[in-house]
C-alpha cells in the first residue's frame, strides 16, 4: 500500500536549512525524495543522517542547467538566502532564480508535477504597508545591491504565474518570512546564526543601525509544515501565500533574548546599517490561515532555546569536545 501512495517529490536546495528540514518530513511520510543542490551554501552535514535510506537519492546539480527527472511534486527552493551570500555573485543569484524557475516550470510542464516556488517576504522591498498583505505589490529598489535576490525572486513569482495562465499548471507560490532553527549555516550571515555564534564564542554582537528595524521570525518547523499544506491543496490554489509568525521583534530585542538565553557577557556592537534593509517586516497570516488552517505556532521564546543547543552543538563538536 505505502508503495502506491508514495511520491516522487523533487526538492531543489534539498541540502539547505530549510530544505533538508523538508526532505527529512518527506521522507517520515514515506515518500520517495531526490534532493537536488549545487552544494553554494547547502551542506552534506544537514542530509548525512538521511544518506543510506533507499528512498533519498542527491544529485549535485544547478537548477540553471536543465534536468531530466520524473516526478510528482516539485518543492523549488534552490536559491541563496542570506544578503552576504546572495550578494557574493549577485548575477548567479538572478540565474539561479530565473533560469531555475524555468527549468523547474519547464519539467513540471513535462511531468504534469505540482510545483512549489519558495518565495519571500522579500518581495515587498521595503514595505509601505504594515503589516504586509499578499495583495500588497511591495516597494523595492530594482538597481540595489538587495535587487539580484528581489527582482530575482519577484521574476520567478512572474513565471510562476505565467506558467499557470498559458498551461494551466498546478502552481503554488509561498511567500516566505525570516525562517530560523537547528541547520542554519553557522557563517550565514543571517541575524539569527551571528547573535548566537557570537553570543557563545563571547564575541561581540553585530547591531547593523540603531537596531530598532524589526522582523518576524517562523521556526523552521512550522515553515514545513506550512509549505506541506500549501502543496496539498487543490488546483484551485496557487497563492501567492504568507507562511511567516506574525510575532514581531526589533533586532535589539533579539539580541537581549539572544544574551539572556546564552548567559553571555557579549557587548552589542553598532555597525553601519546595509543597503535598502527593510525598516520592519510582518506578515498577514489571515490567507493562510483560512486556505491552510495553518499559522505558526512556535515562538520565539520556545524556538530560540531549540537553536542556541544546536549551535552549542556545532561548536563543541568543532573544539572536539
Ligand atoms: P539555504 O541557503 O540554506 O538553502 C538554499 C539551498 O539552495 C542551498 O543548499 C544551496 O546550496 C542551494 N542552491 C543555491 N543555488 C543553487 C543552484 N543554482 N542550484 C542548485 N542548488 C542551489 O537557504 P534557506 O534558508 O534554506 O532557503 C531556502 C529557500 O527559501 C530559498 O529559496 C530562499 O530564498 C527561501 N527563503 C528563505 C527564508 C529564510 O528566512 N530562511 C526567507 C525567505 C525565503
Ligand atoms: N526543461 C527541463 N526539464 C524537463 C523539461 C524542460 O529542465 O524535463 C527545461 C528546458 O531545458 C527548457 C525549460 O525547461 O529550457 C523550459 O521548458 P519549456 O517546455 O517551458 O520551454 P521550451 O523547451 O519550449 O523552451
Ligand atoms: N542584522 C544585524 N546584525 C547582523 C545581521 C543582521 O543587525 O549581524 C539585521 C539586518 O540589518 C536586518 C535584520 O537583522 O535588519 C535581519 O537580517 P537578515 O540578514 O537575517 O535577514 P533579512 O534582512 O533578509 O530579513
């Protein structure tokens, strides 16, 4: 029985933070899984534990090149996410969004796939409207040096939508906020991953600004499962759809939480604020909730205590304790 039920899922950037999260769900629900990612900052560390089941297969592969596969769903979340990564070779980010999009739309046409575009809060730029709606269109600088993962992914979003208008695919858009948890890459870049490293190597805390912008932070489980719900809707929903906790918090919030947590004597260190970096960020969960039954329900006071372990973890292991 379990094997007429089992699906063959494609999950491109499968050994990514927030993918390799949802090859292992797949995999507990007795799917078939091909992980596909070019190792840009995907790590085998986060799917050797899955390596050795006979229904987990990886191949490295860019999404920019075209892949022959047969598949039922399509999870498309290859793509860089953290602002010193994605900016690193901006032109390969815009590549890997477009002509990836393509390529996975292309082989979902082929396939009759569903496919699942991870898109982000990102494409509200530096929003206007607080908190953001899905129908609100977003305020981004097209020629900045946050464009290339933007437009990027604003882009793929258009051919999304384009795939469905002219073949009538079965799409699904998300609209990704801030996801944290166990698996993010230590030198990531992102908020989360530096507070904690530095709080726990006893480093300083890199404020960027006055740190009064605010974000909304999903713990990672709860953002697989949003995604999974997403994927099992009917023809009839294509997004696109916030998966976010709307809990809002100021970095300068976060990086007290952060100290409190890890009884570190760290001291906040102010640094120049980035380019374009969005002033405050929540999401409108209300679609979600009503099309999905879905809202997250980890805070950041249950979630934050997950990750610090994780990353205690990770250094202990590395000063081979
Ligand atoms: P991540 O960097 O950990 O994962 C991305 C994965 O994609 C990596 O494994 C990387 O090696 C792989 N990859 C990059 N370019 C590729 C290419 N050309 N071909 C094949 N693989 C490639 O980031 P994440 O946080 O797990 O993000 C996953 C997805 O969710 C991304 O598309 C990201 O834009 C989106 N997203 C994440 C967040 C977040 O807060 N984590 C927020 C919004 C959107
Ligand atoms: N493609 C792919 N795998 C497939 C089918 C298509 O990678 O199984 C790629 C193909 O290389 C093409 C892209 O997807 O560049 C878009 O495919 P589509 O059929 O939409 O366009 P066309 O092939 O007509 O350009
Ligand atoms: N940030 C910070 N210190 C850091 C890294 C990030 O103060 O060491 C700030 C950054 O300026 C932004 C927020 O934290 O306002 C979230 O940054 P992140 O890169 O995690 O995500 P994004 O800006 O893409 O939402």
């Amino acid at each position: 029985m379990k094997d007429i039920l089992r699906k063959r899922i494609l999950v491109t950037g499968g050994a990514g933070f927030i993918g390799s999260h949802l090859c292992e769900r797949l995999l507990a629900q007795d799917h078939d899984v091909i992980c596909v990612d070019n190792f840009f900052t995907g790590r085998k560390a986060n799917i050797a534990h899955l390596i050795g089941n006979p229904f987990f297969e990886v191949l490295r592969h860019d999404v920019c090149f075209p892949l022959y596969v047969e598949v039922d769903e399509i999870y498309n979340l290859a793509c860089p996410a953290s602002p010193i990564h994605y900016q690193h070779d901006p032109v390969q980010t815009t590549k890997t969004s477009v002509h990836g999009a393509i390529n996975m739309l292309g082989l979902a046409k082929r396939t009759g796939a569903k496919i699942l575009q991870a898109s982000t809060s990102e494409v509200y730029g530096d929003p206007t409207l607080h908190p953001q709606p899905e129908s609100y269109w977003g305020n981004v600088n097209p020629v900045g040096s946050r464009a290339c993962y933007d437009e990027g992914k604003r882009c793929a979003e258009t051919l999304f939508f384009d795939y469905r208008r002219q073949y009538d695919m079965p799409i699904k858009v998300a609209r990704i906020f801030n996801t944290y948890g166990p698996r993010m890459h230590p030198h990531d870049g992102r908020v989360v991953s530096n507070f904690i490293m530095q709080a726990l190597e006893g480093e300083a805390i890199t404020l960027y600004g006055d740190g009064s912008q605010s974000r909304s932070f999903c713990y990672v489980d709860d953002m697989v499962e949003g995604l999974m719900r997403l994927m099992a809707t009917g023809h009839e929903v294509t997004g696109p759809i916030n998966l976010g906790n709307p809990g809002e918090f100021t970095m300068r919030e976060l990086a007290e939480q952060v100290l409190a947590l890890t009884d570190s004597d760290s001291r906040l260190e102010q640094h120049p604020l980035p380019e374009d970096d969005p002033k405050q960020r929540q999401p409108d969960t209300r679609l979600a909730n009503e099309l999905l039954g879905w809202q997250a329900t980890t805070t950041l006071a249950e979630g934050l205590p997950r990750t610090v372990e994780y990353f205690r973890n990770l250094l202990a292991q590395v000063e081979g304790k």
